[in-house]
C-alpha cells in the first residue's frame, strides 16, 4: 500500500520562505517536474527540514483549481513542466505532423490501422485478455469470428474504437457513456444485462495487483446517477476553460473512479479519453497507441490513482502520468514516420527496378552501403516488423534478380547477402 504522508501543520506565513529560499530550489524543481507523492519526495529533502515542514511547503506550492463531482473535491494545477508537455501537443496533434508530402497517403493509412489494432489489443490485455499482438493482429485483419472471449473483447475495443471517431461531435451524456461501455463489453460479462448497464450494487473493489488488498472502494451504486450527470456537465461545459488535454485525462480518471459498471470500467475511461481528444480536434490521437504505452508501464499506472486517493484527491499525479504518456506515443509516431520517409526515399532511389517493393529496397541499400553484411529473415523481421515469410519472399526476389545470393549459414539457417558487384549490377538495370 501506499505510504502515509506527514502532517501538515504549519500556515502559508510559515512556508512561503522555506519555498522561496535558493537553497532549496533544486529539491523542491525535482519534486514539482516529476510530481512525486511523499514515498519518493522524502528522498529529496534537505537534512536541516523537518518532515512535516517539508511536506506542508509542497503541498502549499501545490494549491490549484478545485473541481466538484456529487460534491466530492478534487484539485488540481499546471505546473510549467505540464505547460511545456502541452503547448507541443497544441502544436503537433492536429495533425501537421502529418501533413507532409514525404509519407505516402497508403503509409499514413497503414499505421492509422495499425495504430488502432495495437489500442484495441493493448487495452484489452490490460483487462486480462491472453493473446500475443501477432495473434490479434492477424484475426483483426481477417475480420474472422471470434474463438473466445479474450478475442471478443479486442474485437469489441476495436469496433468501438471506430465507433468513437464516427461520433466525436456528440454531447457526453448518460447514454452515450452506456453506448460505449456496451460495445465494449458485449458478449464478455456473464450477464447480458450488465451491458451498458449503471451497477445497481455495491459488490465491487478494485484490489492492489501487487499485494492483494482494496486500493479503492467505489462509490455507492446509489450515487453514480450523480456522479456521472456532473462529469458529464465538466465534459460538455465550455465557458470554464480547462485545457482539453487535461479535461479529457480527469474524465479518464473519473470513469475509473466511478467504476459505474460491473466490469468493463478501465476500457470505457480509455475510450472516452480517446472520444474527448477526438472530439476537441486532437485527431492526431487517433494515429497513437496510448493504451500499449499504458501497457508496459501498467504499475506506475495503477499507482498513480492510488496517488490520488492518497493525497486529498490531488489529480496532478494522474494527470503528470498520462501526459507522459502521450509524449512517448507522439516520440514512437515520429520515429515510425522518420523510418517511414527513409524507406520510401529508398524506394525512390530504386525505383527503376521492376517490381521491387519498399522492404527490397531498403535491404539493397543496406547492402550497397555494407557490402558484407549477411542478412537473416528473423533479424530484418524485428527491423521492418513485418512476417519472416515476408522477409524471405522478399530476399528469394533479390536472389531470383540476380542482385543477392543465397549463403547456407547450416543445415537450416540460409542468409543472404548482396552479389560482389552489386553495384555494377544496379548501374546496368538502370543502364537497360
């Protein structure tokens, strides 16, 4: 469980000077970039501070905006670390990264689909779907039935993924809160009545993965009308400005607080997070895969609820998380694109060859600049994600040009490596 932080015992008039002093900057920067709960910010703390002292000054730097849910108080504040993470989001995810003539349309078009697929699987298997991405990838692809309820629900996140971009321009309401939940969860729960369905008990609690024990006990089914007619009131009211960004990470929060339904709570929050983006323009949301990210790093998730209930329903942490997050699925869309752009730059360069594809390509570039390199269809595998099958039909083309040759590496293994005078070779296709 989560430790307990001091107490807070002194006024403003106290801890204005000790927030202030020089000598204490660096501790109290560190503390504020990463947004550290008390069992990490005790590791910063000057030797000459008394604990409670320390603590009250970070609590007090920490005072922000406060926001009601059925009279509940939660708070929060923008830091200058969360308006740097915002202001390149502003400036990059309505879709000008995108804009660029050097990536194909059937590129962009490629990753959109797989950006999707990833979500969709990523977000089930944090519910407990068991199944490899390859797996998911390749019946998603298909369109085939599902075999099982692990496949049902990353056929039902992906469906309703969809479903969201189609609607991004409705109110939040009640009933299209119920809409998603259902499409998500639909043929998953042991009762059909429970798709999208307010739970009518309290016989839910979300449990500590990592010890076993109640991290959160949810409102009372009796309370949920309330709680849901105000987030949606927050979501839908545009004459209190809350940056988008950061309205659309509190109503993640907030479904997963609620936790309205029986099962089914953490997909919906994702997917309303996903809708509200959308909704306010930020349709560069649709091209990342937040949920894989969330994914990898689903304990600092989890833990960063537990922050909020811990620390007088302080959002920030949960808030500090998930722009993190965002930020390291815009980084893995520009490093796709930048790989993207170089592979078709190589396609360019090749082009005169008759039927070469882009992975062709960019194996006879590799080639030309490393002579000797011997190339094995597992390893391109991992480097242009795509099927071995692929790679070696691929290199088996380069062979059946005369460009490559095959290299039996031992009784199974064959490499392939380019032809010594493979650039005389080049130059003469190009000749003819």
């Amino acid at each position: 469980m989560i430790e307990n932080a001091p107490e807070i015992l002194f006024n403003s008039k106290d801890l204005i000077p000790v927030l202030l002093d020089s000598e204490y900057q660096e501790a109290f920067q560190k503390i504020e970039k990463e947004y550290l709960y008390w069992d990490k910010a005790k590791y910063y703390k000057p030797k000459n501070i008394d604990d409670n002292l320390f603590w009250s000054v970070v609590k007090f730097s920490r005072i922000g905006e406060n926001i009601f849910f059925n009279k509940k108080v939660f708070g929060f504040k923008i830091t200058p670390y969360m308006q740097k993470f915002l202001h390149e989001f502003d400036m990059n995810f309505g879709g000008t990264l995108l804009a660029s003539d050097t990536i194909s349309s059937k590129n962009k078009q490629y990753y959109l689909l797989s950006s999707l697929m990833e979500e969709a699987i990523a977000s089930s298997q944090m519910e407990g779907a068991n199944t490899t991405r390859k797996v998911a990838k390749d019946f998603l692809r298909k369109q085939e039935k599902p075999k099982n309820k692990d496949q049902q629900m990353i056929v039902n996140n992906y469906n309703t993924i969809r479903y969201l971009s189609g609607n991004k321009d409705q109110p939040l309401t009640p009933q299209l809160i119920q809409e998603i939940h259902k499409r998500i969860s639909e043929r998953t729960l042991s009762n059909l009545l429970d798709e999208g369905s307010f739970r009518d008990n309290d016989d839910i609690v979300v449990m500590d993965e990592l010890h076993g024990e109640i991290a959160h006990t949810p409102p009372k089914s009796t309370e949920i009308e309330q709680y849901i007619i105000d987030l949606c009131n927050f979501a839908n009211d545009d004459e209190k400005y809350i940056h988008p960004i950061i309205k659309a990470i509190i109503i993640h929060f907030m479904i997963s607080y609620i936790h309205p339904f029986v099962d089914g709570n953490g997909r919906t929050a994702r997917s309303l997070f996903y809708w509200y983006m959308l909704k306010k323009g930020y349709w560069l949301t649709e091209f990342l895969s937040i949920s894989r990210i969330i994914y990898k790093t689903k304990t600092t998730y989890e833990r960063s609820f537990l922050y909020v209930e811990n620390d007088d329903l302080d959002l920030n942490y949960f808030i500090n998380y998930n722009l993190s997050v965002l930020q390291k699925a815009f980084t893995e869309l520009k490093d796709y694109l930048t790989r993207k752009a170089k592979e078709e730059e190589a396609l360019q360069e090749y082009k005169y060859i008759e039927g070469i594809n882009e992975w062709q390509s960019q194996i006879i570039k590799m080639a030309v600049k490393k002579p000797s390199t011997i190339f094995i269809s597992k390893d391109l595998e991992s480097i242009f994600n795509v099927s071995v099958k692929t790679i070696r039909s691929d290199l088996t083309g380069l062979v059946e040009l005369g460009l490559f040759e095959a290299v039996p590496m031992n009784q199974r293994l064959v490499g392939y490596t380019g032809v010594k005078d493979l650039e005389e070779k080049l130059k003469e296709i190009r000749g003819n």
